[in-house]
C-alpha cells in the first residue's frame, strides 16, 4: 500500500508552489484532482514548449494528476466542489488574494461546511500586511527576501537560476499537509495551514541573515565562491576548472600538506582558522592559484582524493541528466504524457518498500467526465456544460 493511497486532494492550483506540492503527494499515492480554466488551463501550460511541445515546468510539477476543467466562476461549479470537496481530504489553492473568498471558498467557510478537510492556502506574502495583494512572481519574492542581493557576483547581483521561492513555499506546504494527516488521524478534526513564500525563502535565508545582523553588513556577493569559507569554490587549472572546498581545519592541515605542500600554513597566523582565512582570502586565493595553474584537472583531483578533500567538475545540465550516480541508482522512470512517453527523476526520498508512483502528465480537461460522472452528474448535463463551456 502506498502511503497515501486513500488521500483524495482537490487543487485549485497554477503555476510552480502549489503544483509542486500537490505532485509530491501524488508521487506518494494521493489521487490529486487538478482543477484548471477551461480551453486554457494553468498558465503554467503556456510557459515554454520544450519538452515535445509541452512545456518544462508543466511536465515538472504535474504528473500524476487528474485534470477537471472547470468555469469556477459559473453557478453550476458550485455544485461540482460541494460534491468534490464532500469526498476529499485535502484542499489546496494558490490563486491570487481574495479569489477563493469570492468564490465562496475561504478558509472559514470550507472549514465549517467539511470539519475533516485540511485547508492549504499558498500565496505570495501571506493573507494580511501590506504586502497582502502584491503580486508575487519568483524573481519578485527573491528580490524582497534579499536573496538576489546576495546572489552572483560583485558586479552583479542575480536570481537564482531556478524557482528557489516557489520550491520553498511547495516544500513546506508538502510538509505541512503531512502533518495535519497525522494531527487529523489523531484528533479526526481537520485543520488549515497557510505558507507564503516570503516566509519560506526567509527560513531559507537564516544564515545571511545571523550574518548580516550580528555582523553589522551582509554576505558579500562572491559569485560560485563561498562568503563565509576559504577556500571554497572554483579554481583554475592548467586544462580546465575544479570545485572544491575546505569545510573544517582538519581539511585545512591535509590541504596545506598534500595539496600544497606547504604544511607550514596550516599554522600560519594569517590562515589558521577559517575567519582569519577569509579574512586575508585575496592573498590565499593568490598563493592557491599559483600552484594549481601548474597542474591538470586530474593532478589536482588526485592530490584532493589522497587528502579526502571535497571536489567537483563543472557539470553541465545535461551531464547532470547523464550522471552515471544517477543511472548506476537506477533513479530514472519512463512517464506518458500528452507527447509520448518522457523520462523523469523519482522523489529523492526513498522510502524502503515503496515505489513512487509516476504516472502521465495529463492533457487538459482529460479527466472531466470521468469525474463528474463519479460524482453522480448525468451524461445530459455533462453534455449540456461542454455545449456552454462550463467544463
């Protein structure tokens, strides 16, 4: 049995935060009945067209799932959630401020009419303050979490390269919903969490922030370097570039013996301890370049291997899809979609006795009828909504 088989979750869900969260329930055996706008569904469907002509993050975040099209703004939709939401477990929505209150969908309402259901608002910097409606795009909420200010080099501050905010939000969600269904099979009550994303990304941003406020100014922007460690980050080679990093002062005396071989600065005032190191890290940096633009990549990986220091290549994306690991730990699954067959990653959480569940991508509105028709509504009226558009 798959750990949440049983879990019915509804969505009323665009974009990345939410659908994240939801897919991550899915992958555990929840059955998640996507609700989307009829003929245009989730933006997110629109976004790029890369992946066989779906679109990347779509593909991403939406296996798994059932797809209800569905005119929310119609009388008629009433009926259609009351019936839904009457058999579900969890409700989850990241629609803009105030929509699901319009809707009659707020949390209050849905908490009262379905006492069992776990109610899970995502937004963007929560439901009040006076950031409440702002709209709240990734690169938004990275900037208001100073992240970009902390991010790329001296000269440029920048996103990261991925949906750090909306990954953040999906995870605690995720992580929230899990945990009102051990409060609920406890008390039989259900509950209502709210995650911003604001918020998520600032947990996130708990070291720069001890940094900056007890340190009187923030992380300097350093670019693959590391703020607070030395060394750590890339270096040059005679044919390429190597990554790696001395995390603690053991690592620091192999380095200086193996690496450098010059155990003398290990104890070396201006280098031995980690602060002073950063502290005087443009003459250390100078003195390691030095050396290494002497060396192969594989000299250097060699001398790093016999002094157990952590290293890596410069990876591409697509030498990340072809990393032998992940091949050798058999991490790939052939998925169906809309365009075919796809390859995707399974969760990295892996549960002993447990396979994820990895089904299609699902076109839009694919599974309408067979919903409504679940849901006791007659063939005349589905047929009669398609007419209107409703569906």
């Amino acid at each position: 049995m798959l750990p949440l088989e049983g879990i019915t979750v509804v969505a009323l869900e665009q974009a990345v935060a939410a659908p994240f969260a939801t897919r991550q329930l899915a992958d555990l055996g929840a059955r998640v009945i996507k609700i989307e706008r009829p003929e245009v569904g989730d933006f997110a469907r629109d976004y790029d067209t890369t992946v066989n002509g779906l679109a990347s993050h779509f593909v991403w975040v939406n296996r798994s799932k059932e797809s209800l099209t569905l005119d929310l703004k119609r009388p008629e939709a009433k009926e259609v959630l009351e019936r839904l939401l009457a058999k579900a477990d969890v409700f989850v929505q990241n629609l803009a401020p105030g929509a699901c209150e319009r809707l009659g969908l707020g949390t209050a309402v849905l908490r009262e009419r379905f006492p069992r259901l776990i109610v899970c608002n995502l937004s963007g910097y929560g439901s009040s303050g006076p950031y409440r409606d702002r709209k709240a795009y990734d690169l938004l909420v990275q900037s208001e979490a100073g992240l970009v200010s902390v991010t790329g080099t001296q000269e440029t501050p920048s996103k990261v390269g991925i949906s750090i905010a909306d990954i953040a939000a999906s995870m605690y969600a995720y992580s929230g919903i899990l945990t009102a269904l051990l409060v609920r099979k406890e008390t039989g009550q259900g509950t209502a969490l709210e995650v911003s994303m604001l918020e998520a990304i600032g947990e996130w941003m708990g070291y720069a922030a001890y940094y900056t406020s007890y340190g009187g100014s923030p992380p300097p922007r350093a670019g693959a370097n590391h703020a607070a460690i030395s060394p750590y980050g890339p270096y040059a080679a005679a044919d390429g570039t190597i990554y790696f990093a001395v995390q603690n002062e053991r690592e620091w005396v192999r380095f200086c013996e193996k690496v450098m071989e010059r155990p003398h600065l290990a104890t070396d005032p201006r280098f031995h301890t980690n602060s002073s190191r950063v502290q005087n890290r443009s003459e250390l940096e100078s003195m390691i370049a030095a050396m290494l633009k002497r060396m192969t990549v594989e000299k250097i990986v060699g001398l790093l291997e016999e002094a157990q220091i952590g290293y890596a290549r410069l990876n591409s994306v697509q030498e990340f899809v072809d990393h032998p690991q992940l091949a050798a730990r058999d991490r790939w699954r052939q998925i169906e979609s809309p365009a075919g067959p796809l390859r995707a990653l399974i969760p990295p959480a892996t549960i002993e006795g447990v396979e994820p569940v990895m089904a299609a991508v699902p076109a839009l509105g694919q599974h309408t009828e067979s919903i409504l028709r679940e849901l006791d509504f007659d063939p005349g009226t589905i047929d009669a909504w398609r007419q209107a558009k409703m569906i």
